[in-house]
C-alpha cells in the first residue's frame, strides 16, 4: 500500500478512536458518576438515558465565543491545548489491539509513552503563565509540582515491567505475557504480569497515572473551591473543549497502556492465535473499560487530598515503594 | 571545500527527500534557537528553547537515535524545561506579555564570542573526524546496544555522572534550607 494512504488511514483511524472514547467516557462518568451518588443524571438529550449529553455538550462549547483575556500571552494562550490534545493523541499512536493493529510499532513503545506524556505538563504551564491571572498561575504550578512527582513513580513502575519482559515495544511486552509459563494438564497457561509478580508495580502505576491525569483525589490543581479552575480558569469555548477532550482521550490512554503492561493487552487466555487480530481490540477495550470505571470510581469516593500530603503520597511512600519494587523485579529476573 | 562543491551539487541536493526533511526540521530548531536568546520575555525565551529541543530530538531521530531522541523529549522538555518555567514562574515572571529582559552590550557582546569559540570547536572536530568522506548509509541504533555500553564498558563515568546529580541535590537543599526557624522571621532574605 502506498504509504501516504497508510500514515492517512493510521491517522483518521487513532482521530476517531481518540474522540469517540473520549465521548464515551465523559457519558460514562456523567452517568455512572450519578448512580453513584443516588442520582440519576443525564436523561433528556438525545431521547433515551442522555446518551447525547455529551454531544449536546460539545456543540454548546463550540458554539460559545473563543476569549483571550487582553492581558494574556496571545500565541501561547492558543498554543497551550494542542500541546495538551497533542500529548494526549500521541499516546494512541503506539498502544497496540492486535499483532498488527497498531498506529506505529515502536522498538521504545513504552518510552515514547512515557515521552508523549510528559509533554502535558508544558501544555498546562503555558497555560497557566499566559492566562494572566493568578489563579491559573498557581493552578499551573500546583499542576507542574504534581506531575512531575508522579511522573518518577509511574516511569519506575514501568521500569520494573520492561525488566520482566526484556522490551520497551509494546507488543513485545504483551506477547511475554502470552508466552507459557507452565502446562497444567496438557493446557499451557499463561499469565499476565499482573499475577506474575507485578502487582505491586500496577497499583504504583494506577495512582500514579490518576495524579497525572490531575483527577479526584490528585485534583489540586483546578481546585473549584480555592483555585476557580485553576489553569483553565480563563478558557472557554474550542479551546476549552480541547482541555476537556484530551484529560478524558488521556484517561483512556493511560488506562490502555496500563492494560497493555499489566493486563496482558490484547492478549486472552485460550484465544487462538488467528484470531489475536480479529478478537484483541475487543479484549483490550474490555480491559480498558474496566480501568476507566475503577477511575471514575475512585474519583467519586475519595475526597481530595491536601497539597503536602499529596507530595508527601509521591515522594515518601510511592517513590520507594517503586525502587524496591524495581529490586525485587530485577533480583528474580536475574536470579531464576 | 571546492571538491564538496563539485560533488553535491545543489540541485541535486535538493532532489533527494531526505535532504528536505533535513531543512523542514533544522530552519526551525535555527529559528528556536536564535529566538532563544533575542526574546525579550523570558518565558517566551524557555519556550523558543523547547522548539530548538524538539528539533534536535527529530534530528536524532533522522539519524536512527531514537532512544536519544525520545530521552531528549523526556529529560529535557519533560523535566528540565519545566523545571525551568517553575523556578521562573515561582520567583519573578510577570503575569502575560509584560516581562522584559535587558540585553546588556557587555552581555552581547561575550555570548557571541563564547557561540563563535564553541562553534569553531565543533567544526574543527567535525572536519577533523570526517573530512570529505561521506557518511554512508547506516542502520539505526538499537537501543540495546547503548544499554550494553553503558552498563558494561561506561559503567564506572555513567555511575560518576549519577554523583554529580547527588552533589548538586544535596547543595540545593543546603542553600535552601534555613535552621533558623525557631527565630521566626517571615520574608527571609528576600
């Protein structure tokens, strides 16, 4: 195939991918947000359980005026989202659904995540700094100080997998959780990393990855109460929209690459190999709602955590706990 | 310099694709870089500097150094730059356009020698290595490869490096801690 046609294709595809999901898991937490709370939440839009609330969201943002406050930093302002909607986007690029479903099969698929999603942070501090506004300001240093806390402990975490499986691509890591690990009656099982040792490493990567993706309980940065919203305060409009878009796509994102790492990714018990391609995107996907959900969950049953105790969380208990973790991991891979 | 000229010529230059992808990423990171030091508002300063960092990781990555690249995306746009924009951002920068820095002529003046020095150093080292020998095709870097270097034969300066980090955590927190609680005195220095 011309490869022009293919990078095209690979682009519209992961585009779609990234905002349907993304769509979907706002519904999501609307709905599953409400139940949790003995209400029943969105009911009209759309005719039936407010299944185009979202929607009706979007084209109400879309239709509100692009404002630029007259002190702010104009061309930073308006480049501040596509940094973070870039950030979010490019995650998707290398997270594989099957043996060849994916965007681009990276050798440093782990890394390149870990890379990508580094770049949020810049999006959030230009955003804060070019607002003009204090209560981004603070907003975006809150979110800089958090990010970059629990972007150690959620590398570290990453760090102990690639040891186990001998690889930063990501198909490679799930294909090490393919591999047998021993036969049980005449049956070869295999086990993903989660049950082989790493279990320890996924609840670091979870709570690093909810503080990265600044929710209840990390949400200290767009704190209603003290900060308006924080980095976000003067955005509205599209660009708001993009912010909005790419924390829900980056939710999504996060908890692909942890079922990817952790979860055995595509990969199934007994699913035959023919089928890996056909089969994997549905397996990942459920795996993917399952994370989504326990996000959500977590977001509406803890309260927030205060601002010391959310670094103290990062660098007292998460970052040690993850270098033994890392010791551990590397003392039996070189061992047995 | 003459024999370059016969053989590459320009025209030719400019037919192969890979030499377009070479301007579409170096014009930019040129850009980056000059705006780097002739802005005049220092956030704005950081933020060129992260345009000339993201050109040279593309230009790792054209050289098939992704793991290089991607580190220079991680280490340095990741965390130095932020680090940067924090400590700007925590200590002086005006909110929005305002901030202005001073381009003293003293400072101009020795910035451009000490650019010319090291820019001669470069060329002096690049000629000397190459001379007009072409760089022939090559595979990319497998990262594994750096992974065995640095782990087995750079082991002991890849370790010495880690130290220097260590020394500099631990003058940072001398500098910035202050034993003097018990005296209570808001403002400090400042």
């Amino acid at each position: 195939m011309n490869a022009w046609l293919e990078l095209g294709i690979t682009l519209v595809v992961i585009l779609v991918v990234v905002l349907v999901s993304a769509l979907v898991t706002i519904y999501v937490e609307l709905k599953a947000g409400s139940h949790m709370q003995a209400r029943i939440g969105p009911y009209y839009a759309g005719g039936r359980w407010g299944w185009a609330q979202p929607l009706a969201d979007g084209a109400k943002f879309l239709q509100k005026e692009d404002l630029a406050p007259a002190k702010a930093d104009g061309p930073v302002y308006r480049l501040a989202p596509y940094v973070v909607m870039m950030s979010a986007i490019g995650m998707f690029a290398v997270i594989p659904a099957g043996p060849d479903l994916v965007g681009v099969d990276l050798d440093l698929g782990v890394y390149f995540v870990l890379a990508i999603s580094a770049l949020a942070t810049l999006g959030v501090l230009m955003a804060g700094w070019s607002s003009a506004n204090k209560y981004s300001l603070i907003g975006g240093l809150r979110a800089a100080a958090q990010l970059i806390a629990y972007e150690i402990p959620l590398i570290l975490a990453v760090v102990a997998v690639v040891i186990q499986a001998e690889t930063m691509s990501l198909n490679g890591i799930v294909e090490a959780q393919m591999a047998t690990l021993f036969t049980l009656g005449g049956m070869d099982i295999a086990l993903p990393f989660i049950l082989t040792g790493q279990i320890v490493g996924f609840g670091i990567f979870l709570v690093a990855a909810v503080a990265e993706l600044s929710r209840i309980p990390f949400d200290m940065p767009i704190a209603e109460s003290e900060l308006t919203m924080g980095y976000l305060t003067e955005y509205s409009g599209i660009r708001f929209t993009m912010f909005f878009l790419g924390e829900y796509a980056s939710i999504v994102g996060f908890s692909a690459v942890a079922a990817t790492l952790f979860l055995g990714g595509y990969g199934a018990p007994f699913l035959p190999e023919s089928l890996a391609n056909i089969a994997g995107p549905f397996v990942l996907l459920a795996k993917v709602a399952v994370l989504v959900f326990v996000i959500i969950w977590i977001r509406f049953t803890w309260p927030r955590l205060r601002e010391d105790q959310l670094q103290s969380l990062a660098w007292r208990w998460l970052i040690p706990i993850a270098l033994v973790n890392v010791g551990v991991v590397a003392t039996f891979k070189v061992v047995f | 310099m003459p024999a370059l000229m016969e053989s590459v010529a320009i025209a030719d230059w400019f037919r192969e694709a890979a030499n377009w992808v070479f301007l579409l990423i170096a014009l930019p990171t040129v850009f980056g870089a000059w705006r780097t030091v002739s802005s005049n508002n220092i956030v704005r300063a950081v933020l060129y500097l992260v345009v000339a960092l993201a050109g040279t990781a593309a230009m790792f990555l054209i050289l098939g150094a992704a793991f290089i690249g991607l580190t220079v995306v991680l280490v340095y746009i990741g965390a130095v730059i932020i680090l940067f924009l924090i400590g700007i951002m925590i200590t002086r920068a005006p909110l929005g356009v305002e901030a202005k820095l001073s381009h003293g002529r003293e400072a101009r003046l020795s910035a451009a020698l000490l650019s010319f020095i090291l820019f001669a150093v470069i060329m002096w080292a690049v000629a000397d290595a190459f001379g007009m020998s072409k760089i022939q095709p090559f595979e990319p870097t497998a990262t594994a490869d750096i992974a065995n270097l640095l782990f087995d034969r750079f082991l002991i300066p890849f370790e010495v490096v880690s130290l220097v980090l260590l020394a500099a955590l631990i003058g940072g927190i001398v500098l910035a801690r202050r034993d003097d609680i018990g005296r209570d005195e808001p403002g400090g220095e400042g």
